[in-house]
C-alpha cells in the first residue's frame, strides 16, 4: 500500500464521523424548527380564540345595554364589570381556535379590565423528530384579550324656560319638579364630537355600534 493510500484510507472514518455530527445537528434543528413553528401556530390560535371571546362578549354588553335603562347599571356595564356570561364567548373562542387547527383546554373571564383568558393545544403533536417523546407532544400557548370602554354615561340638563310672571309658593314646588323631570342622560364617547342624548324609546337607533362602545384588544397577563 502507498502511503498515499494509507492516508485516504485513515481520513474515510473522519469524514464520515464528520458528516454524521453534521447530519445529527441538521436534524437537531430541524426538531427545534417543528417545535418553534407548533408553538408559533398554537399562540395564534390562542390570540384569536381570546380576542373572539372577547368580541362576544362585548356585542352583548351592548344588548343588555339596550334592555336594561339604568344609568346606575349602565356605568357598571360600561365599566365593563358585568361581561355577561361565559357560554357564548367561551364556545366563539373554541370555534375560533378550531379554525386554526386547535382546541380549547381552557376559557375563563377575567377581570379590570374585563375580559377572556384562553389557553389552547394544537389539534397535532409535534411530529417524530431526534427529541423523544414530540410525537404525542402537542404545543400549548395561551392569550388574554381585554374589553375596555370608550364611553362614559353622565347626567344632562336642559335649561327650563322661565315662566311669565313672578311664581308664587306653588309655582315654585311645580317648576322644581319640572326642572327634576328636564333631567336627562346622555353617552360620551371617544371619537364621537357630541354627547348622544339618551332616549330610551329610540335606544336601539341611538346607541353605537359595539366597536364604538368598547374596545378589544390583547393584553400581558
């Protein structure tokens, strides 16, 4: 044998040892890879189950602003401490996650601000990959989406018209109570200019749309 010979035939088993620590590592990455885009996937999910959630639950606090004329509850509803229950937002968040290829472990309210934690699990395992044990692992991720109001409820007043003449005892008791009765409510609202005088027997035309009466956005929990 050469020497030439015997030198090539000495580096075989370096390169091959080589090229399988490179193969390894590729692999290697690649596993991270799969666990980096499940849990991309899984977090997306989640954010769109929780602002769904949220987006329900908010249109009905617009409902049970429209059925119930109560300055003292309105406050409480704008407020948002009342989010009404949990069926309807939490099943628009499992419909959502579902959409993208995820089911619902978890959906609770919270609260100040109001709002929905939801927390998710991909529909998929990760996959078989070097890393034991990825393919019955499911990535998991969860969001927060909150419901924050844009309005407010105050009390107006209209000025009373002066009567003719000078009032006597009883004409002052009458125009107290008219000027109780002049009372009215109004809504004040980000990015709307005037006060939205509140009629309760035109509710439904005069109140904003729910993006208007709330916003709904994703918060660090």
């Amino acid at each position: 044998m050469t020497r030439r010979g015997a030198e090539a035939g000495q580096a075989a088993p370096v390169y091959v040892t080589a090229v399988a620590g490179l193969l390894f590592l590729a692999f290697a990455y690649f596993a991270v890879g799969m666990a980096s885009a499940g849990r991309n996937d899984a977090q997306g999910a989640a954010d769109a189950a929780a602002l769904a959630a949220a987006q329900d639950a908010r249109d009905g606090i617009r409902e049970d602003l429209l059925d119930l004329f109560d300055p003292d509850a309105w406050e409480d509803l704008l407020d948002g401490d009342r989010p009404g229950g949990t069926s309807g937002p939490c099943g628009e968040a499992s419909e959502f996650a579902r959409k993208n290829r995820a089911e619902t472990v978890s959906c609770e309210p919270v609260s100040f601000p109001a709002g929905f934690t939801v927390e998710v699990r991909n529909a998929r395992p990760i996959g078989e990959s070097l890393i034991p044990g990825t393919e019955n692992r499911y990535a998991e991720a969860a969001a927060t989406a909150v419901i924050e109001p844009r309005c407010g409820v105050r009390e107006a007043e209209r000025e009373p018209e002066d009567p003719p003449g000078e009032p006597g005892d009883g004409e002052d008791e009458e125009r107290e109570g008219s000027e109780e009765a002049e009372k009215e409510h109004e809504l004040f609202c980000e990015g709307i200019d005037d006060p939205i005088e509140i009629d309760p027997d035109r509710l439904a035309d005069l109140l904003p749309d729910p993006e208007d009466l709330f916003s709904v956005r994703l918060a660090d929990r």
